[in-house]
C-alpha cells in the first residue's frame, strides 16, 4: 500500500504532523479559542483546524504522513480526539498514515496498544471496531520481541512497523552506543 502510494505521487516523502501549539497560526488559534475556551479543548479543535489546512495542500504532493502522538496527548482527552479525526482526514484525502507512537510495553498492554493503532478493539464477542487505524506505526523494541509481536500480528493483517533502533538525539549514545 505504501509503495503505491509513493509510485503515484512519484514521491517518498512523509511529512510530520508535530503541531505545537506555537506553530498554528493566531487567527486560528484564537478562532478556536473563541469558540471552546482558551483551554485544551480550544487547543486541540486549533490543532485539527491548522492539521486539515496542512493536509488539504500535501495530499497532492506526499503519499504519506505521520502525526506525532505527543502533541496530541499532552492536551488530554480533546488532544487524543484531534489525533484521531487527523488520521481520519488523512485517510480520507488517500494518505498513508504512520503513527508516531514510538510504544512497547509487555503482554496484554502491548497487544492492548497494537490494537488501538493499528488493529480493532473489542466492543462485544462479535463486534470490533477501530479505534485509530493507522496503516503503520512506531514500536521501541527496548524490552525485546514480546513487546513486538503484538505489532506483528497486525502487520500479518495488512499493517506495518518502524522499528526505533538508532536515534539522532545528542545523548542517544548514552545507552544505544555502549558495547556491552
């Protein structure tokens, strides 16, 4: 899916969706903050305003895009809605959407976060639903493959992982360097 969508717009490029409040523009955010509050619910439906702009001028252009979950969550439940409806949108223009997540952890909670970014959640015996759908997202292999394979039972279904294995932060090599 991923490869034909770079075939088509002839174009490699994934354009990241980190929108930090200081980057939306003043008639949007005070627009939105009009309108919710200057609070968080303000902040995210200026996130999801400024996010649908940018999207509606790169779907043309990019195949893919990659929201990052951090400047979602730090605006709580309504942060987490403005992810999910920006992944919607993205879908919605054809875009292939990784979401930057960068999650692990063991057992169920693994499995629990693979379902929720890349797989169905149980609402019944019978009934699943999707909670964010993104086509791929992040995993951080730091506490081994049952941490991973979650992950990889929904790339068996059609899905995809980027593996963090080398960072480029200054002090990565505090740990990721060490020849133990």
């Amino acid at each position: 899916k991923k490869k034909k969508k770079i075939e088509e717009k002839n174009n490699p490029t994934v354009a990241g969706l980190d929108p930090n409040i200081s980057y939306i523009p003043d008639f949007i955010k005070n627009s939105n903050f009009s309108k919710y509050g200057k609070n968080k619910e303000g902040a995210a439906m200026a996130m999801l305003e400024f996010n649908k702009g940018l999207i509606d001028e790169l779907c043309n252009i990019v195949p893919a895009i990659k929201p990052q979950s951090a400047y979602y969550e730090m605006y709580g439940s309504f942060g987490v809605y403005a992810m999910e409806k920006t992944i919607e949108y993205e879908k919605d223009k054809g875009l292939y959407v990784i979401a930057d997540v960068k999650r692990n952890d063991i057992g169920s909670t693994a499995k629990g976060y693979a379902k929720a970014y890349l797989g169905l959640s149980e609402l019944d015996d019978q009934t699943n639903t999707e909670a964010f759908g993104a086509d791929s997202a992040t995993v951080n292999g730091y506490l081994g493959s049952d941490g991973i394979e979650p992950f990889l039972e929904e790339c068996r279904k059609g899905k995809m992982i980027f593996a963090l294995v080398k960072t480029s932060n200054p002090s990565s090599g505090e740990l990721q360097d060490m020849l133990i």
